[in-house]
C-alpha cells in the first residue's frame, strides 16, 4: 500500500475511533483539532494505545510519546505510519 | 496536622478547620498551582469565602447535596471546600460520564444544586473570583430532601449510574479527618513537600487533595503527560511527592532525556497494581523507589509500602498503624503456594454510610470489619500482597465498573437477547470490560462496533466493551439460574474483528 494512502487510512479510523471513542458529540474534530487543548487526557491516552495495539497492529512504545506527536490526529497518523513503515522494513 | 473535633463549634466544619490551622502556619505559602496561576493559602481561604458567600446567597446550606460536575483545577478545589463552608455535601460527577449517566445520578440522588463547568440553559453563570474562572450553578427545586445531620456528610461518591450496583459512599467530615489524620502519621507530608498531581479529583481527592492541604503542603496541577511535561513541572516546581498511577509511571520510566526529578522524596503509585516491571524501570531510570499504595473509596488508603518498597516492590505495605487486615476463607492455591484469602480491614475513617438504598455503616461493617472484595495474602513480616478480585467489580484503570450496569445496557439493545459482562487483564488498564452477548432472535442482526457505538452513547468510554463476542448461549448455575461470571484472564475474548472506522 503507498505510503500517502496507509496515512490517510490510518488518520480516518483515528478520527472515526476519537469521535466514538474518546470524545464527546459536542467536540468538533478533524485531523488538525489541538487535541490536548480539546481536553485529550491520559485516559483517552490509554485508550489510543490500545486501539492501536488492537486494532492497528502498531504498539506505540511509551518512550516515544511526546506532546507534538499526539497533539493532532494528522501528526498521530503519520507517527504510527512511520511506526508500520519501521516494523515492515527492520534494521 | 490535628483537630479535636469535639472542641469546634459555630460555622466552621472540621475539614475547613484543618485548612485554616494550614493557612494560619504559613499564610504566604503557595497551596496550589496551575499553569502560570498561584494560590497562596491565605488567598485560597480568602477564595473560598467568597465562593461561599456566592453560593449562600443563592440558598446553598446545610444538609444540601451539591452535584459537582468539574474537570481538575484550583476552581474545583475551591468549590468542594465552598460547599462544605456553606454546610453541604460534595457529590463529584466525573467528567467522562455520559449524559444519559449524569442525568441517572441526578435521579437518584437529586441534589438540591448542580454546579458544572458547562452551561446550561437553567443554570446561573458565575465567576470564579481571582481565577476568572466561570462555573454554572443550577438550583433543583423539587425534592428538598437533607441527610440525616448527624452523619456531617461532607462528600458522596457515587460509582456507577444505574441499579444493581448504585450505593454511593457518604463519608462525613470527621470521617475524612480521621482518615487523612491516620494516613499522614506514615506519608509524613508536610509543609515543606511540593505534590505533583496527575489523577482525576473526581475520584481522587479525599485522601489526597484534602490530605495534603490540610498539612500544608503546595499542590501543583499537571497534565498526566507525556512524560516530558510531568518531568518538567516536577523541575521547576521542586517537587517532592508523586502521586501517579502506574501507567504514568510506565510513561515516565520510557523518557529518555538526562532529567532525574531528584527532588523527589516519594513515589506513590495507587488505582491499580503496579507491575513489576514497571517499578524495575522506573527505578533504573531515575533512582527512586515506588511506593504502592492499597485502599478503597469505603475505607480510605490501608496499606502503604513506605518501608521496604525496593525489597518487597510486589506488595502494597504493611497495614497502616490503627489499621487491621484480616486473611479470611483462607485457601492454598498450590503445594508450594502461600495461603491467601479474602481481605477484611478494620480501623478508623471507614465510610458512614451508603446513600441509596441508605444503609449506615454499622448494618455493612461486621463487628467494624469491612469486605475489601479482593484476594490477597500476608507474609511473616506483616507485608500485604494484593492477587486479584473476587467480587464482580472491574477496575479499569483504577475506575470501577460494574458488569450489571453495563449488561443493563446491552440488554436494552432490541438485537440483544443476553448479555455476560466481565474483565479481562490488559496490561496498561489493569483489567478492561468484555462482553458476551446472545442474539434476541434468530433473524436479530447486529454487528460488534454497532453495539459498541450503542453502549457508547450511553456509557463513559472506560464502562464500553472493547470486545464483544457472539455466542450461542450464557453459562449459568443450574439452581438459580445466575450468571457464572468469569474471573479475569480466565477466557481472553478475541473478539470480532469488523471494527473499523471509517469504511
């Protein structure tokens, strides 16, 4: 699968998981919401390691989170592309 | 940090008398930080009047439950202690409930105001003063009802929203002194310590927040991540207590800068066992030992591993002193296995009662002993190990969730004949929500992420299945007819994999 499309794939069930997951109705949300400024706390944190580890197939390590990284959906996706991309290519 | 509760007279309740003997200590210290915003004591005190006097003139008084449905902030501190200066009682509402939820706890409970951080079209607007921060005060005008006053309720906890499992722990205010009191004569947490907070107030607060004020300490209000922001409050702020979850402690075991947070004295981890494995890199990482921490909303934190947390890091502790803990039903599970049993604990700032159905203390307590609903067992040198839950309650992350809640639910669903809902272990959560589920009938059709998407609008996220599995049929006992409910790990759900967004 390219590269652009696995992202785009990855960030519309991201999105579709933070609506029905994560946040409420009344949030309005696309790929570039701030989501640490839309209330996206370590609870929903939790829950977006396992939805990735379940259901992405991507283990998101701890050691690498970081604000910038979670701060968007956009920026989710293409961390956790990047992470699919390591895991398929090795060392 | 002590009061005699039978010298306080007039207005002022126990837990306000606490904070003025804190303030009085030391007026011009920092009690709370958030963001760039700091609170002395005497201003907090000073803050609190104010908010008081606002909610006094809007007929908050004695005897009234005030709903309290607020995100972690020096706003919803100040609000709980402006409602018990006012004579009311705190009913927090976590903010990750649903509507259909809040409005459940409203029905049951019916408080006399509800205070939220969200507007409504019934409520009065209010600004916080100093803070600037609005809060939204709605008054309920039917049901006046007030709580027995002998109890001095001081702060309802309610866990879940629905029947079966809707009790609510009312604990008074010389509950909460005697608690706090008990506990801080092991955590030794003073004026000089800097506490670093992480966890939600909504259900955490009593034994912590109050704690730590009532002895002077400054708390400083901090995103729960990532790791960087945790690490970098502790550096500037100086901070000396954490008090975290394991999962935050994992995080902050995987950072990999130069920081040391030196200026940590002590560690607690509490909501969930903490893995070992977790407390092992933490302790590389940074030096410092974990502490686990051990108790209940019914009864306060009962054990605490300050003593020997590197040697015996897979035990919460040695009971703290006034405590008791008890092994009862005693079991081996194994030729070469320890004996353990179910946990009873007995000591002072237990619970005063639950609210609905009412029952006091002294109809759930035997002879002053409560049921922990967990498993565990005590070695020779008096150490407390935690092994699992024999009640039905599933702690996801150190929120409880009460299968029959959530199997009312998926019962509603007209696709859904049955349901069977219980815990799996998860390594992040400590446990998560799975379900079984039978079809109504044969032409029924409904797939897993619909009725997930269902449970969802009416459950907090933490309370939704992650997996939902199909089956013919529910197990259950022959002569009642009662659901055999499944131990965690026991029988790890797959699931149905038509789970994807977006298609």
């Amino acid at each position: 699968m390219e590269t652009k499309t696995r992202r785009q794939l990855i960030q519309t069930r991201l999105l579709g998981f933070l609506r029905e997951e994560v946040f409420d109705a009344q949030v309005t949300l696309d790929e570039h919401t701030d989501l640490l400024e839309a209330g996206f706390d370590s609870l929903a944190l939790l829950r977006l390691l396992n939805y990735s580890e379940q259901h992405l197939g991507v283990c998101i390590p701890e050691a690498q989170i970081t604000g910038d990284r979670i701060r968007t959906v956009y920026n989710m996706a293409e961390w956790i592309d990047t992470l699919e991309t390591e895991k398929q290519t090795g060392p | 940090m002590s009061v005699k509760c039978a010298q306080l007279t007039g207005s002022q309740t126990p837990l306000l008398h606490l904070l003025s003997v804190a303030t009085q200590g030391r007026p011009d210290s920092i009690a709370l930080v958030q963001d760039d915003i700091r609170i002395k004591y005497s201003e907090l005190t000073a803050l609190i009047e104010s908010v008081a006097q606002d909610l006094r003139e809007r007929g908050v008084s004695q005897g009234h439950l005030v709903s309290l449905h607020f995100p972690n902030s020096i706003a919803c501190i100040v609000l709980t202690y402006a409602v018990w200066r006012c004579g009311g009682a705190v009913v927090p509402i976590a903010m990750e409930l649903t509507a259909m939820e809040i409005s459940s706890i409203v029905a049951q409970i019916r408080p006399h105001f509800f205070i939220s951080n969200r507007n409504s079209t019934r409520a009065e607007t209010i600004i916080c003063p100093r803070i600037k921060t609005p809060y939204f005060l709605e008054q309920y005008a039917e049901c006046m009802h007030g709580l027995a006053i002998p109890l001095d309720p001081a702060f309802i906890r309610f866990t879940s929203g629905t029947t079966g499992a809707f009790k609510g722990v009312v604990l008074g205010h010389t509950t909460i002194v005697e608690r706090i009191q008990s506990l801080n004569r092991v955590l030794q947490i003073g004026v000089g310590d800097t506490v670093v907070w992480v966890l939600s107030m909504a259900h955490h607060f009593v034994s912590t927040i109050v704690l730590y004020l009532s002895a002077g300490a400054s708390i400083v209000l901090s995103p729960g991540f990532p790791a960087e922001r945790i690490i970098n409050v502790v550096e500037k702020e100086k901070a000396t207590i954490l008090y975290a979850s394991p999962f935050h402690y994992a995080l902050l075991a995987a950072d990999t800068s130069s920081c040391k947070i030196s200026t940590i004295r002590m560690a607690i981890s509490s909501t969930v066992a903490l893995p070992e494995s977790v407390y092992i890199d933490f302790y590389n990482r940074f030096g410092l030992t974990i502490r686990q921490a051990y108790g209940i909303i019914e009864t306060g934190l009962v054990c605490v591993n300050t003593e020997l947390p590197l040697k015996k890091r897979t035990s919460v502790g040695c009971v703290v002193p006034g405590y008791e803990v008890e092994i009862r039903n005693i079991e081996q599970s194994g030729e070469n296995e320890p004996t353990c049993g179910r946990i009873f604990v007995k000591g002072p700032g237990f619970f005063d009662a639950y609210f609905s159905p009412f029952r006091s203390a002294g109809q759930i307590l035997d002879n002053g002993w409560f049921d922990t609903g967990d498993i565990g067992r005590v070695d020779s040198e008096g150490y407390v190990y935690i092994l699992g839950r024999y009640k039905e309650i599933i702690n996801v992350a150190g929120m409880k969730v009460f299968p029959q809640e959530v199997e009312q639910v998926l019962d509603e669903h007209p696709a859904v004949g049955e349901s069977h809902v219980f815990s799996q272990d998860n390594s992040r959560y400590g446990e998560t929500v799975v379900a079984e589920v039978t079809l109504s009938s044969a032409e029924s059709r409904i797939i897993e992420s619909e009725l997930r998407s269902y449970c969802r609008s009416r459950l907090a996220s933490y309370k939704v299945p992650e997996k939902i599995r199909f089956v013919e049929s529910i197990a259950k006992t022959v002569v009642t007819s009662k659901i055999i409910r499944k131990r965690s790990g026991s029988d790890v759900i797959q699931g149905v994999e038509d789970r994807c967004y977006g298609n």
